[in-house]
C-alpha cells in the first residue's frame, strides 16, 4: 500500500472519529438540555450547551424526531453501560443500585415527552420501548441481584417491577416542573434494604 493511500485512510479514520465524537457531544447536550427544558427546548439551546451552530445540529439530525430518538438510544446505552461499571467501582452493590436508579430517573425525565413527538410513529416508539426493555431490565436484574447476593436487599423484587415503580414516581414530573421524584425514587429504593440493615441506618449517629 502506498504511503498517499495509507495517509488518506489514516485522515478518513480520523474524520470519522471526529463525527462519532461530535455527535456524541450533541447528543449529551441534548439529553441535559432535555432533562431541564423538556423535549420540545429550542435547538439553539442544545448548540450552545454542545459548543456548536446550529446548523451542525441540523446536519446530524434533520428532524427534532431524528434527535430525540437518538437521545432515546443514547440514554439507554449510557445506562445500561453505567450498570456494570458501577458494580466494579461503588463499595457495595446497593451503593451501585441508589447510583443507577439515581442515572434511570434521568433517563425518564428525559424521555417525557417522546410520545407526543413521535405520536405519528406508533411502530417507530414499539420499537424504542422494546429497545428500553431489552438491554436497561438485564442491568436492574444484576443490580438487584448483586444487592439481594450480598444480604443488602430483600430478593423478591424483579428488575422490571423496580423500574415500573421508578417510572410510576416520576410520572408527575411531566405535568409539574416544580415536582422532583428523587426523595420519593430513594425512599422506594431505601424500602428494600433488608429490615435489620434499616432499622441500623435510623439509629442516630
């Protein structure tokens, strides 16, 4: 292979590196902006937040559609990364629980709203939500299973029963900006500890 060719791939390499990573900035920028403002925030206050003009944003997505169901895809994958990543660095396993729950409600915040974006594509949210199921239950089942190996949680709860309670709490932040389900979120995931290992988190200090 000449040495032009094997430079002009190396640039192409590279240039591709240099879209993946802009469009995962978009993309974070994006989820944060859609966690405070909702999904219908103006695109300009995702390109600011990301460092960007506008029109870069359009490039990468033409439709608000085309954003948010890559945010939906994004959010996932982040989570259900975050899972096993929290397993080998918190000093418990429900130390990583409270963490990925704390993760998970971002998530659902963010994804109030998905439906009536994308009211025009029943098939098209199926398969987001399937998408939803298939790869964050796995990671909540390891979670809770780690917890519950550890004698640190009751093991009578199922990965989609948690994460059907989580999104039940955060249901009201969608009609109520003023309303945050976290105190609720962490006094449901609290409920499972084992009743003894409660009881010895209430004694005063």
């Amino acid at each position: 292979m000449s040495d032009s060719r094997q430079g002009t791939e190396k640039a192409a390499g590279s240039q591709r590196k240099d879209v993946r990573r802009n469009k995962q900035i978009l993309l974070d920028a994006a989820a944060a902006v859609f966690v405070t403002s909702g999904v219908d925030a103006p695109v300009r206050d995702i390109a600011a937040r990301a460092g960007v003009g506008i029109g870069t944003v359009y490039r990468h997505f033409p439709t608000r559609a085309d954003l948010i169901v890559a945010v939906f895809r994004h959010q996932v994958e982040t989570c259900a990364a975050a899972g096993p990543a929290l397993l080998a660095s918190c000093p418990t396993a429900y130390e990583a629980l409270e963490q990925w729950i704390d993760l998970f409600v971002d998530f659902l915040v963010t994804k109030h709203g998905l439906a009536a974006a994308l009211q025009h594509d029943n098939a098209g949210f199926e398969t987001l939500h399937a998408y939803f199921i298939d790869h964050l239950v796995p990671v909540c089942t390891q979670l809770l299973d780690s917890a519950a190996a550890a004698g640190e949680i009751r093991s009578d709860i199922g990965g989609l029963e948690l994460m059907r309670g989580v999104g039940n709490l955060c249901v009201g932040a969608e009609s109520d900006p003023t309303y945050d389900p976290r105190t609720l979120v962490a006094l449901l995931v609290a409920g499972l500890r084992q009743p003894r290992r409660a009881r010895a988190g209430l004694r005063p200090g």
